[in-house]
C-alpha cells in the first residue's frame, strides 16, 4: 500500500513536470517604426535585454511571471547612422533609457495577452495578439511613443531625420518578442 501511494505521488509528479513552462532560450525582441509617404517599415531589437521568468504548471501564470528590463540605448537597426540618430533623438532623456515590460494579463481561449510597458515614467497597457508556434510564444502589438511623453524627443527625432523620410516619420511602432519555452 505504501509503494502505491509513493509510485501515484511519483507518476503525479512527472505528469504535472510535463505540462510545465519554463524558458528554453533567449527572449528576442523586435521593432518596427515607419517613415516616408509610403510607410516603410524599419526593424530592429536591443542589444541589453534582461528577463526575468519563472517556470510555471501553466502558460498564464508563466507568461505572467515575466519582467524585461530593456536598455534602450543598446537599440540594433543593422544601420549605426541610424542607431545614433534614434538613441540620440527618442531615448535622449533620462527617463527614456530604460524600458519595462510586464504582461498583466492572458486570455488563453482568444490568444490575446496585455503588455503593461513602462517607459519614460508613463506606463500603457498595451494589447497584444499571441500565437505559439514550435515552442515560441510570439505576440505582437503596437505603441505610440507620442503615448509616452515623449512629444520632445519625438519632434527632435522628426528634424534630425526629415531630409531621409522625406519628411514623414510615424510616432507609431510595432512591437514583437518571441518567448521559447520548453
């Protein structure tokens, strides 16, 4: 009878290890701004990226365990003119050299989760669509920097890069991050 108990507590335990979350990998984070007539999109990550993530028996509380901290001077576009002209402009004030993120909540039925996103002391609630695709979470959504305080910093942006956008720059930006877990 003692065996049965210890074996069922044993079986329980590796069933319920199957069905946990835990990260499998590095979070990837990607950015899309625009600029021209034409909308043109312009991609990009960040080089400094911390997160901080617990294993969980569900996706939900997974998900939301997460907590990135993201230095927005370490910004990669594949292009260093650019990079300096973006760091330069939009994250130049102090506020703006760090972004927080936090998923308050999931809606595992619909595939929709919210992103709260600290950045220059203004925190937005920030909707986002999910799928999981060969064990990465992948979700998107959209800010607006102008969301954010950062009417300044975007005007200067603006300026600084008006002869390459022919002037036409967009405050809105899309956002990814790509979760692998295991």
């Amino acid at each position: 009878m003692k065996n049965k108990i210890i074996l069922s507590i044993v079986a329980f335990g590796l069933i319920t290890s199957l069905n946990a979350y835990e990260l499998n990998g590095d979070l990837g984070v990607k950015w899309t701004g625009f600029k021209l007539a034409s909308k043109v999109g312009v991609s990009g990550t960040f080089n400094k990226i911390d997160l901080d993530i617990k294993k969980s028996e569900n996706l939900s509380d997974f998900l939301k365990s997460a907590k990135v901290k993201i230095d927005a001077t370490s910004l990669e576009s594949k292009n260093e003119g650019r990079n300096i002209n973006i760091v330069s402009t939009l994250f130049s004030l102090t506020t703006a050299k760090t972004i927080e993120g936090q998923i308050s909540s999931v809606d595992e039925v619909n595939k929709n989760l919210v992103l709260d996103v600290v950045l220059n002391n203004v925190t937005k609630k920030v909707p986002m669509k999910y799928e999981i695709i060969e064990g990465k979470i992948i979700a998107s959504g959209a800010i607006d920097m102008l969301d954010f305080d950062m009417k300044s910093s975007y005007l200067a942006f603006t300026e600084k890069c008006g002869t390459l956008h022919e002037n036409k720059s967009y405050s809105d930006v899309n956002i990814e991050f790509t979760l692998p877990f295991k």
